[in-house]
C-alpha cells in the first residue's frame, strides 16, 4: 500500500471528536427533522459581535471560495440571528453556530464545542462563548477549518442518506458483478457507456429558473487500472490518466469534441484517507474540447488491494443556469459512497440421494 511523504495520518475529520446531545437512540428519533437549504448556517449573536471581529472572523473562514468552481460560490452562506429571534422555529435549523460575549466565570477562557443533533435531527450545532469580541474571534479562527470541514463533509453526508432512500438497484447490482465495487447511484441515473475499460453513468435533470425549465447534468465515470508505483497518485499522473480516458470514451456533442481538463483554473489536489486506505482527491474544471461547455469535477482514486488496482470513481456537474456548489456536494456524496463488494455467488443445486429400506 503506498504511503507517500506527504500523507496525512488521518482525515481531519477522523480526528475530531463531536459531543452527542443525546445518548439514546429513542431520544434521536423523538427529534424533529433539520429544516434549512443546504450549504447555509444560522448565526446567533448580537448585532454587536455580528458587526465587530467575530462577524468578521466568520466570514472569512465560511466566505472563502468553495474549490474550484467555474464562479465564486463561498464555502456557506451565513444568515445573522440575534438571540431574540431565535425561536423554535429557527432552532431544528441544520447548521447553527451560537455565539456569546459575556464576562462572566464560565467565559473566562474562550471556548468553542461542536454538537451533533442538539435540537434536529442530523444537525450540526456549535456554541462559543469567550469573555470579549477579539479572545473569541481569536477562539473561532483557530478552529474555523475544523468547523468548515465538519460542516462541508455533513452536508454531503446528508445529500448520500437522501440518495440511499432511492437509489438505483439495477446499476448497483451490475456494478458489484462488473467491478466488485458499489456506489449509491440516484433511481434516474442511466448507463450512458459501458465497458471492458471503463463505465459512465448519466443523470439528467430539470430545474426552474426565471419561470423556466433548464437542464442539469451529472456523470459518474468508474475506471481501473494496474497500481505500478506511489507515482500513479501524483497529481500530473492523475490528470493525465483522467484526461487519457476521458478523450478516449467521452465524447462532446459535436465532431471531434470531446472531454479533457480545464488547466487555466489550476486543480485542487489532496492525499488523504478513505475508509481507513490511502486516496487522493482531485478537485477541478472540466471542458468540451472544440465546444463551449464545461464546469466542475470532483475525483477519488484509491488502491484496491484485492486486485492490486487503482480504482478512481469522479463526478461532474454540468449547470450552465445555477450555482455549482450544491450540485457538486451531491456530486461527492455519490463518489464517496464507493464501498468495496463482492459478487454474489451462483447458487449451487444439491443433489440429496435418499436410501430407503424396502418394505416387506
């Protein structure tokens, strides 16, 4: 298994641990549902902190632009509550960051902590309180990674529950027999290619906008490959694999057009850890060679150690009408649903001899 110099250890998700607000099973479920879009989080503070340091210490690390995507979208959109206002109709909300200034005994060191399912179901709820505006800007901004990469990973963690409650049984099930691997896969996604060297898989959809209907595009393309050496993980060696098999197997509407990378916008690219493997993860645009489209891509390759391959499952939007960030969050849930599996065996017919005494 390759370890390369610059692998972190764990995800940074692995290590955080995230206070439950309830033991019990039953009281999770007496819990309403979250309520709220995606990708937005209610804060609750003053006016006073919302304006000074701390307001600006939120907008940094949430306003800062979601990778790689062909217009600025922030990682999350911030909606300001002051304490007054915040009801039980605020409170299931999905993404709630609770803040306090107040001198007082338990504000004497700034503190931030970081709840699952205070008050809904699914919901990421986070309270921070310090004694004055800067100890607790100073308190946030040094957690604010850890915040928006508990809030980023639970929002595409949401968008793969709602998938698993209708997913496409046939595709995974030819999945699992074609390449041991299994992947939630939307009900209305379709095979658009399928082959000894790769498989692609087509979702289309309608979304409103200014009073009309638009179209939407997602894909998913699944391929293998032989795992030689740590340099297959490399970032060059991914986008020259990726835009190998794309030019090869994906073509663009038009004659001669076909699918490659956008390398004007420089691609994010990350080694980490996927269900306890080394991966890497690469973020960037994609382009119609000789056409005008293009938009967002997301990549996952991992070794698979039962056959000593590199599998890299990747995701793209294609949303010339909307914002990216959502789709490309249900984009990653989807990829990130990638699970190891093995077929289902033929059934065997038995053959039972019976020996029965003659009766005389």
């Amino acid at each position: 298994m390759p370890i390369p110099k610059a692998i972190k250890t764990v995800l940074l998700l692995a290590l955080v641990v995230i206070s439950g607000c309830g033991s019990q099973e039953g009281a999770r479920y007496a819990l309403p549902g979250k309520v709220g879009a995606s990708g937005e989080i209610v804060v609750v503070c003053e006016n006073s902190v919302w304006l000074g340091a701390v307001g600006d210490t939120l907008r940094s690390v949430f306003g800062q632009p979601f990778p790689v995507l062909p217009q600025y979208e922030p990682w999350f959109d911030l909606v300001h509550l002051t304490p007054e206002s915040f009801d039980r109709f605020w409170k299931p909300h999905r993404n709630i960051i609770d803040l306090e200034v107040a001198d007082r005994v338990d504000t004497q060191s700034p503190n931030v902590s970081i709840y699952r399912e205070k008050y809904s179901r699914h919901q990421i709820y986070i309270e921070g309180a310090a004694r004055t505006s800067g100890d607790l800007a100073f308190a946030l901004s040094d957690r604010g990674d850890e915040m928006r990469s508990i809030l980023h990973r639970t929002e595409v963690d949401r968008f793969g529950q709602l998938m698993a409650l209708d997913e496409n049984e046939v595709i995974k099930a030819e999945l699992v027999e074609w390449m041991q691997l299994e992947l939630t896969v939307p009900r209305d996604a379709r095979w658009a290619k399928k082959n000894d060297e790769m498989g692609w898989i087509d979702r289309q959809l309608t979304r409103m906008k200014g009073g009309d209907n638009h179209d939407v595009q997602q894909g998913f393309v699944i391929y293998r490959e032989a795992y030689v050496s740590d340099q297959q993980f490399s970032m060059q060696a991914r986008l020259d694999k990726r835009n190998a098999v794309m030019r090869k197997h994906l073509p663009g509407p038009t004659k001669g057009s076909y699918m490659t990378t956008e390398m004007r916008y420089v691609p994010s690219y990350e080694e980490t850890v996927f269900n306890g493997q080394f991966a890497s993860e690469l973020r960037g645009l994609w382009r119609i060679e000789n056409n005008y489209m293009g938009g967002p891509f997301y990549s996952l390759t991992i070794l698979d150690e039962r056959s000593g391959e590199l599998v890299t499952v990747e995701g793209y939007t294609y949303a010339p009408y909307f914002d990216k960030r959502e789709y490309m969050r249900e984009v990653e849930s989807i990829v990130r649903s990638l699970q190891w599996a093995e077929p289902t065996p033929e059934p065997t017919l038995e053959t039972t001899t019976e020996t029965k005494s003659e009766v005389e």
